[in-house]
C-alpha cells in the first residue's frame, strides 16, 4: 500500500467518567490507502465509533483525552496540531462521515436543500445558486427521484432509506478525500440496505474517495470492503485483507466471531459461541491479554502480559499464539 | 422437528385494522395492519415469521395473543375459539401463551428484583406450592445459564444478553406451549446473540413449546425456524419449509429478500435482485397485488385482486401471487 491517503499512528482515547480515566481505544494504528475501503468491525462498545469520531474530532472535550502521542495524517498533513478552526475546513470537505442514524443525523427544522447548501456554502466561494444546482446533481447522484422538488422538503418527508441517501449526498458534495461511514446501513431494512451498499460502491467507483466503514454485520464487510480490522475493547485484535481474514483467521475472537453468525448458505445444526460478554470500559483487565476472559485458547502468559500486534506476512494480529492456536484446542 | 403433528394454533383470515387520525382535517383513515392472514401452527413447531419493518409482523404475533382486539378473523388455539374470550378468559389460557419481546431493556421492571420477575408469572397463574416457588424459580435461572446469585440483583446490574435470559426464564416458567419471539435477539451483540439462540434452541428441545419467531434477519430464521412465513405489508406473500424456502423461494420478494442479505462469504459473488423504492404505506396500500409496486414482474394481472395463498407442490409451500407458471 504505497499511497495511503489517511494514516492513523497510536490512536489512544481516553474518557472520563465518574472522575475514574478510563481507557477506550487503545494504540490504533492504520494505514488507508487511496480509492480503498477499510472496514473496521467488533461489537458494540469495542471503540470503533470512538476511533472514527476522533478522527474527525467530534468528541466532546470536556471529558475526552486525545493522547499526544497520536498522529493522524492527511495526506502527509499532520491533523493533530491543527487548531479548531483550521480543522473545520478539513472536516466535511477532505474528511467526510454518514451516521448511523438516518433519523436524527438531518436537522428536522430545516430544508434538505438549506443543509446541504449550507455544507457547500461553508467549505466553497460560490453562489447560493450554484450551490443549489451542484446539490441537486448530487442528489440526483444518489439516486433521489424529482431532486428538485427534495430541496424543498423536510426530513420527516423522507423514508429512512432516502434520508440515508441524503445524508450521503451531503457527505460527498464536498468530494472529500475520506468518508467515514458509521454503521450506515444498520438502521434500515435488508432491501434498503441492500440499494444503499449498491450505491456506496457506485458512488466509490465514480469517484475514487477512500471510505472507512464501521459495521457490526460480517456479512456486510464482505461484500464491500478491501481490508478488514477486527477491534476489541479498544484494541486492534486483527488487520488483513478481507479475503485473507475470512479465509484463515487468527485471532480467537476474529475465528469465534466468523463462527457464531447463522450461514444463509450452509445448514449449521448448532451456532458456536463465544462465552460471556464485551468487558465495559470500568471493568477493563489491567495486565494481560483483554480478550483472556472469553477466550478458548486462554493460557497462563495471556492472563500476565498484553499481546503486542505481531506482523504475521501481511496480517497482524494481537495474540500470544496466533498461528498456532490449533494445538491447544483439546485443553 | 417433531413427530407430533398435531395442530396448535390456527388463525383463519385473520385481520387487524387500527383507525388512525388524518394529518389534517377531520375524520379517521384505517390502517391495515395485518390483512387476511391465515396459518397453523402445530405442537413443538417453530415457525418463523420475516418480513422488513412494518410488514405488520409484530402486530400479527401480538394479535393473536390477544394483546391487541381482532378486528376479523378466528383465532383457535388448542381447539378453543378464543376469538371473543374477554380479559378474565384469557388470563387463564395466558399460562400457556407467553411472550418473549425484543427490548430486554424495557421490558424488565427496573423496580423489581429477578427473582421476582420471574416469580411472577407463578404467582399470577397459581401455579405450585408458595414455598417451593422460590426453587422453582431457582431452577428455571440455572436453565438459562444464570447463577442463583442473580435472584436479588435488579436489571440494571445485568448485561443486555443477561437480560434476554431473564425474559426467556420469566416467559418458560409456567411451561407454556406456545411463546411468541419478537425479534428477541436483534438487540444483541453478535457473540452475545449466538449464547440466546443456542439457549433458546435448547428450550424448545426440551419442552417442545412452539414458538412463533419473528425476525427481519434471515439467517437467524433459518437457524431456528422448522417452517417460514414471509410477510409484506400485511399479508403472508409465502410460507414453505425451512429449507424448501431457501432452496426454492417462489414469490418475487422472497426472492428479493433472499438476494438483498449480504453473506458472511468472501467467494460467494451472488446476482442481486436489488428492489427498487419503498414499502408503500398500509394507510393507502395498492390496488390488488401489495408488492406489485416493487414487483420485477409486474403484469396486468396483478391490478385485479389480491392474490391469495395456493399451495404449488401439495406439501404445503405456499405462495401468493399470480405470475405462477
């Protein structure tokens, strides 16, 4: 991956709460390149939202810690050091992101057509004319029929899979460099859904932006993304190619995880689990492997010192005995 | 599945109308919920129930509980018409009906601790000796993986896939034979989720109730459902086999809704029937056929009537539509 657009180096977020620090994305680190789609996966709580909104910095400061030894570059362009204002011509313009909640992510007393001009508006000198026609292209772009008529409408007009359409024209008006995409499709129905990863990948097509997609659907990332990072409590458990990942995982979570969907396509006579539940951010292990509780393969070293992210041919992985967990199966 | 094939539940045409207020002006418009629907049901059977949302499929489970009032229509259960059974009636045929609902976090009274929540329905249903009911309920926890520590905490110390157990304890504990699963894992972590499907499946093994599962997720269907029902805006458009529907989906938004679910498989390169629009409201549903907005193909056919249920290889896959060749 010689041009990566966005490099992520030690992302570590910490929140405050109750007066405790806790820790809630810990030492995140990857390269996206240009025109590629990264998916990030892991379960509610795992900190890929977190990871994905301080890139764009829209974490509330009041009780959120950045650690300085973060670097996240655009292009080269360091964005750590850039100060608020500086940074509002990046976001939305370079860096883009679709919510997951079509619903309430559109401000319900204003236009479509206002709150899109007004993200044109902000980010480019140009007439509030001009504005309106390059927003009706871009709606027209995303398949929204009459488009003209639309500007004029309110959010609550719309059905979830228009808002969603919407919300993504607005995202790409700017033509920005990234789009982050958190959970876009969880919110609305599998036909709904289905038009709107058939657009995404259109739309990624035409116009060659770089789209980070968070998603708790395995299926999903399958059909749409290029590599996939596999997170847990906070840590990058798994990085590969989607292909290589599916096909051989390494990571005990990554495998209970790929094993614990329903198949559409096989019959299963009984669903593996993984046992117990995601640890909340309080009850965070302090030394050891974070996945050690749950995990099939747990030994003594897991439960003493954390896994680093070893590189494993293009994969990395954050586990004692990747690659040769088989052995310790029958324990 | 089991051999007991002896029939449960029916529900013959059974409609739910809800009178709603126009946005502006006077008057009321009905919103047809649920249209028509006929299906049975037997003994230890799990018949899955798919649609998108506001298919009416939550209101077909809660109406034939009688949660909600029958606008038309019968609903049998266990031989007895219970159609026009008033509260008093139901209450004593509730111990056999039970409900496990989507939202474990609104469906637990936070006030209340476990053990008493599921002590409730044996104290509401007279059921057992008083003193043996604390056992009971003892017993029923350790059933679905939940230590007996778990008796005096209160929900908010639980975790959401905790919760769902309590749900499924609280809904098992008066041995029902009939529970009506309302989506009841997709508020769940994936790994989370595999736990109460398991659990859930271990249940009806064991007791032999028959579920009515209601879904939006295939694969989950699939997984534990013996026979499937596929519902658009409020009427059943297919109902077959598990692995009949799969292997042969008939009707053109089954087949749609097969082709629209992203598989978990990197290989697997599928052609997309991608359904164009929305579901059309149920206030002004089309004229005759209601997927024939969306239908691939649409024919003049489909303006008439509306079609109904025609079993099309006599072993009871059933299909609505009438561009059958």
């Amino acid at each position: 991956m010689e041009n990566s657009i966005l490099e992520v180096k030690n992302l570590k977020v910490d929140f405050i709460m109750d007066g405790e620090r806790v820790n809630a994305v810990h030492e995140v680190s990857f390269k996206l390149g240009k025109g590629r789609t990264l998916g990030i996966v892991g379960e509610s709580g795992c900190g890929k939202s977190v990871s994905a909104t301080s890139i764009m910095r829209l974490l509330p400061k009041i009780n959120t810690i950045v650690d300085d030894c973060t670097s996240i570059k655009l292009d080269d362009e360091e964005l750590t050091t850039l100060s608020d204002k500086e940074f509002q011509k990046v976001r939305g313009n370079r860096i883009s992101m679709i919510f997951q909640e079509p619903m309430t992510s559109l401000n319900p007393v204003y236009t479509i057509g206002k709150q899109l001009i007004e993200m044109v508006q902000s980010h480019q000198k140009i007439s509030k004319k001009d504005a309106f026609e390059t927003c009706v292209e871009m709606l027209e772009k995303v398949g929204i029929p009459e488009a003209r008529k639309r500007m004029k409408e309110y959010p609550h007009q719309l059905s979830g899979g228009m808002r969603q359409r919407v919300m993504i024209a607005m995202a790409l008006v700017c033509n920005p460099e990234v789009l982050i995409a958190d959970e876009p499709t969880t919110a609305l129905d599998v036909t709904i859904q289905a038009q709107i990863l058939e657009l995404m990948n259109k739309l990624k097509e035409d116009t060659k932006t770089s789209i980070i997609l968070i998603t708790h659907d395995m299926g999903v990332v399958a059909e749409v993304t290029d590599e996939v990072m596999v997170m847990y409590a906070g840590e990058v458990v798994e990085h590969d190619d989607v292909k290589e990942i599916f096909h051989n995982p390494m990571h005990p979570y990554t495998i209970g995880l790929l094993d614990s969907i329903p198949k559409l396509n096989q019959n299963t006579e009984r669903l593996l689990t993984i046992d117990g539940t995601v640890p909340t951010l309080k009850n965070m292990p302090k030394v050891g492997c974070r996945f050690a509780d749950r995990c099939h393969y747990c030994q003594d070293l897991c439960r003493t010192e954390s896994p680093a992210l070893k590189k494993v041919g293009t994969r990395e992985v954050r586990c004692h005995f990747a690659g040769n967990l088989k052995a310790k199966e029958d324990k | 599945m089991s051999e007991n094939n002896q029939e449960l539940l029916r529900v013959e045409y059974l409609k739910k109308h809800f009178k709603v207020k126009r946005k502006y002006g006077a008057g009321k418009q009905v919103l047809k919920a649920v249209d028509n629907v006929s299906f049975t049901l037997n003994r230890g059977e799990v018949l899955g129930l798919v649609g998108e949302s506001g298919c009416g499929k939550s209101t077909l489970g809660r109406t034939v509980l009688k949660l909600y009032d029958i606008t038309e229509g019968k609903v049998v259960f266990d031989g007895t018409d219970i159609t026009n059974y008033n509260f008093k009636q139901m209450r004593n045929i509730r111990k056999n009906m039970q409900m496990i609902f989507q939202d474990p976090y609104a469906s637990l009274n936070p006030r209340m601790t476990i053990g008493d929540i599921v002590m409730s329905p044996l104290n509401t249903f007279n059921l057992g000796e008083k003193k043996d009911r604390i056992d009971m309920v003892c017993e029923m926890l350790k059933k679905v993986g939940l230590s007996t520590e778990y008796l005096y905490k209160l929900p908010h110390e639980m975790s959401g896939g905790q919760r769902q157990r309590v749900v499924i304890a609280r809904a098992m504990i008066s041995n029902p034979s009939f529970v009506v699963c309302d989506e009841p894992v997709s508020a769940l972590d994936v790994s989370v989720r595999a736990q109460v499907l398991n659990l859930m499946k271990d249940m009806q093994d064991e007791s032999q109730v028959a579920y009515l599962f209601i879904s939006h997720d295939l694969s989950t269907v699939k997984y534990v459902c013996d026979r499937i029902a596929v519902m658009y805006l409020g009427h059943i458009v297919e109902i077959a086999e598990s692995d009949e529907l799969f292997k042969n989906p008939v009707h053109p938004y089954t087949q749609a809704l097969l082709s629209a679910i992203p598989i978990p498989d990197v290989d697997q390169k599928r052609n997309r029937i991608i359904l164009q629009g929305d579901v059309p409201s149920p206030i002004n549903p089309p004229q005759g056929c209601p997927f024939k907005t969306r239908c691939t193909k649409y024919c003049a056919r489909c303006d008439e009537k509306i079609p109904a249920l025609e079993d099309i290889d006599g072993n009871g896959h059933m299909v609505a539509c009438c561009n059958l060749d």
